[in-house]
C-alpha cells in the first residue's frame, strides 16, 4: 500500500544477496529478463546489472549508460513493467559528495495538474514506444559525448533475435493505472518516436510539450543514492532519469529487478 500510494520507496542500509532481491520482488508479480543478455548477472537472468566498472577486456561489466534520457523501465515492450526496483552496491564519491542521483516525476500529478481542454485533446490519442529509436538516440548521444573528449562507450548491436523481441508498441497517452485506477501520463521522450494519427510537425510540438510538462519540479523527487539503498519505483506513474555527473575511476555498480506488468489501458 505505501508502494502505490507514493509510487517510490527506499529501504536504506540493505545488504541482500541477489536470490534476496529476487526473492522480494517476486512477490510483486513476475520478473523481466532484459533483452541484453550480455549484462545479466551470471546466475541470476532476472537481475540486470547497471554500472560503469570495466572487466579485464575493457568492456562495461552492465549498462553503464542506463537511464540517460527520461523514461520509465520497457515502455516500449506490449506489457511494459509494472516497477522496478534497484539495489546499490556501489556509489561514486567524490570529496565526500554522492554523485549520480536518480530524478523521479510522477506522471499521475503531472496529468491531473494538466487543463480540461489538455485532458480533452490527449483522451484517445495514442503514441508509439520504440526501443530501435531509443538506442538510435543513445548512438547520437554517444557521438556528441565522444566529441567533447568523454570515454567512447560501446553501442549494443542490435541482432534480429533483439529486434524480434521488441517491436515497436502502440499505447494509449492517458493510461489507467492497473492496481490504483489513477490516470498518467504514458509518455516519455526516451521511447516515444511520435504521436500516432497526427501530422508529425503538431505531434512533435504536442510531444515535447507534454514531456516538458511531466518533469516540472513540483512533481518530481531527486535520489541521493547510498551503498545498500534498494529502491523501488512505479513505472507506471512514474518516469526517471540517471545523472552522469562521475566517470571513472569513482565507481557505479548496481542490480535491477524488474517486474512485468499489463498491457495498458
């Protein structure tokens, strides 16, 4: 109850093994294996690590890019997840300040905050959630990053065994949420490539005003993570965003569990 009611909800001072974490998140429903399967904890397909430490061929031992634009976890997937939640192993300190929090906006006050005439327009509008486009976005970020002298982080090559798993989805913008019955806002600018039925000059504008509106400050909360946090998030009244405000040598390492969730409404 105290999940749904404030959609994110940290445990401090964890120290759980990964059959813990799967173990407690099971209990919410069932659990995602995400499509990189390269970055799975061995053992564990349930668990996806997030971090930016290297192993001994100089690759990211998992996702060390996760979260770059606002999102909310496989939006793009027919049944999107329904929360996630993730544990901190390791956080970068630098001169006794915690780096790389995690910002939350809740899209439920988001879409009761918006005006009639808003709520009107968007009832029966549908967008389209697309993971080729969000890695696609990653890639450009990826060259603009490498421009400015940051280190090159390898792309993930996209195989036809990925791209069968995650064909583009249509969702409905407004959607209802399945344990609460609040309505949010579906929509985020990390996996929507556009506003389905419209011509696309008026769905971008349309688009980007919506997600200009989502992150607002009054309704979002920023994470000031510490080693052993295990946080959980609603990702279906939420979306998030990662800070990359570290590089290496200040160290991430973190485990995401995932559960499944409905096909939106």
């Amino acid at each position: 109850k105290a999940f749904f009611d404030h959609q994110v909800v940290v445990f401090r001072n964890q120290k759980i093994t990964p059959e813990q974490q799967i173990a407690f998140t099971r209990r919410f429903g069932v659990l995602e294996q995400h499509v990189r399967k390269e970055h799975r904890l061995e053992g564990y397909p349930e668990i996806l690590i997030v971090s930016n430490v290297l192993n001994d061929q100089g690759k990211a031992i998992g996702v060390e890019d996760a979260g770059r634009f606002w999102h909310s976890d496989l939006s793009y997937k027919q049944t999107p997840s329904l929360l996630s939640a993730l544990y901190a192993l390791e956080v970068p300190v630098k001169d006794g300040v915690v780096l790389g929090h995690t910002s939350f906006s809740s899209t439920t006050a988001a879409y009761d905050a918006l005006p009639e005439a808003m709520k009107k327009k968007l009832a029966g509008l549908k967008n389209v959630h697309s993971y080729v486009y969000y890695r696609n976005q990653n890639i450009q970020a990826q060259k603009a990053e490498q421009a400015q002298g940051d280190r090159v982080i390898q792309e993930h090559v996209l195989t036809p065994e990925h791209l069968a798993q995650v064909p583009d989805a249509e969702m409905p913008i407004v959607r209802t949420h399945p344990v609460t019955g609040k309505k949010g806002l579906f929509i985020n600018e990390a996996h929507t490539s556009h506003i389905a039925g419209l011509p696309r000059a008026e769905g971008d504008k349309l688009l980007k005003e919506i997600c200009q509106h989502i992150i607002k400050p009054e309704f979002r909360y920023e994470h000031q993570w510490q080693a052993g946090d295990l946080l959980m998030w609603d990702n279906v009244a939420l979306q998030h965003k990662a800070n990359f405000d570290y590089r290496l040598p200040l160290r991430r390492v973190m485990h995401r569990t995932t559960v499944r969730g409905t096909a939106p409404f």
